[in-house]
C-alpha cells in the first residue's frame, strides 16, 4: 500500500489537489480535518469537543485524529492506498504514525508539501470562507492562531521527512493545473 501524506499550511490548497491525486492514484482521501467537522455536524462527543479547540485555531488531542487514522486504515478495503490530510499536524503525530503503519510492515511513502507564505494563506483563506463558510475560516483571530500553531507545532515535520528523505516541495502558489502537474510529476 501507498501511504502518502499531503502537507502544507492551512489554505495551501491541500483539499483542493487532494480530489485529483485520489482520483488518478485510486488512494483513500483521508482528511482530518473533514472527518472532525463531520463528528461536528453529528453532533457527537467526540464533535463537541472538538469543536470549541477548532473553533479557537487549537489542534484536538493527538489521541483522538490517532484513532481516527487507525480506524479508516482498518476498515478500508480496495484503493491502492492513502492520501493523509491534515495528519500528521505534530511530531508525537508522526511518531505514531510510524509505528501503526510499522505495525503492519508499511511505512511512509512520501510526504508532498505545497508551500506558500503567510500572506498568501491569509487571502487564500478569506476567499474560501465566502464560498465554503467554514467556521474557523470567518475569524481573523482563529486565523492566526492557526497560522501560528502551523508554524510552532507543525512545521517541525518538514525536517522529520527531510531526515527520512521522503520531503518533496512543490510551489504552491502558481496555478491549480499548475501546482497539480507538478504533484504528478513528483508522485511518477
Ligand atoms: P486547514 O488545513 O485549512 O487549517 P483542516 O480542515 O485540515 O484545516 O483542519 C481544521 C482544524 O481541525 C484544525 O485547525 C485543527 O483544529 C483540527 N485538526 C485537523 N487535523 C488535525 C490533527 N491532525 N491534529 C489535531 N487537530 C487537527
């Protein structure tokens, strides 16, 4: 199986490439931040504490998006492999990736990281809460926030991949069509 993670910052347009890699590469879109808005609009205890640490730009506790990844991993049959999105988010995250999928004789494939700076997040952001209306994207405070915790407790991973040579950079700021050749282009 493939494991590949998508990385990037909040707004880098990771949901937006994720539909065409699952696509072409027959992979499982495995979004974190999707599955927990969807125990939101359930309605269930797992969503209702999420929701106050989304809503304030905090991450939910490791153990809760660990055991969400686990359990899709277990009960997914017939793709090729994964497309994780919005996990890892921490090194203890990573670490305990590791150890899941070394469980099971697999291992990472390759992390493909769309980047782009800070000013571009902040627009990137602003225009999808017109369209999507997503509740962590309207304030300019949890924006922040997220834009903080990105860099505090997230970006560490790009040295953990880069130390395991699976780091791949695409530059996320040209074009849809753009930056999606060069994911393809990576991935072959
Ligand atoms: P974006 O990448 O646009 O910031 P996501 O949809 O990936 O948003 O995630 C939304 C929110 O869900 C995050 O700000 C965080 O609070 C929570 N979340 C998603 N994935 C994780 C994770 N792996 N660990 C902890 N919290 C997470």
């Amino acid at each position: 199986m493939k494991y590949y993670i998508l990385f990037g910052p909040p707004g880098a347009g990771k949901g937006t490439q994720a539909s065409a890699m699952v696509e072409k590469y027959n992979l499982r879109h495995l979004s974190t931040g999707e599955l927990l808005r969807k125990e939101i609009a359930e309605g269930t205890e797992l969503g209702k504490k999420a929701k106050s640490l989304i809503d304030a730009g905090a991450l939910v506790p490791d153990e809760v998006v660990e055991g969400m990844i686990d359990n899709a991993f277990k009960t997914t049959e017939g793709v090729a492999g994964f497309l994780l999105d919005g996990f890892p988010r921490t090194i203890a995250q990573a670490e305990a990736l590791d150890t899941m999928l070394a469980a099971s004789g697999e291992a990472v494939t390759s992390v493909i990281s769309i980047m782009i700076p800070d000013e571009m997040i902040k627009e990137r952001i602003r225009h999808r809460a017109s369209i999507e209306g997503r509740a962590d994207d309207a304030r300019e405070e949890t924006i922040n926030n997220r834009i903080s915790t990105y860099h505090e407790k997230t970006e560490p991973l790009v040295d953990f991949y880069r130390k395991a040579g699976k780091y791949v950079e695409i530059d996320g700021t040209g074009t849809i069509e753009e930056v999606r050749q060069a994911i393809f282009n990576a991935m072959d």
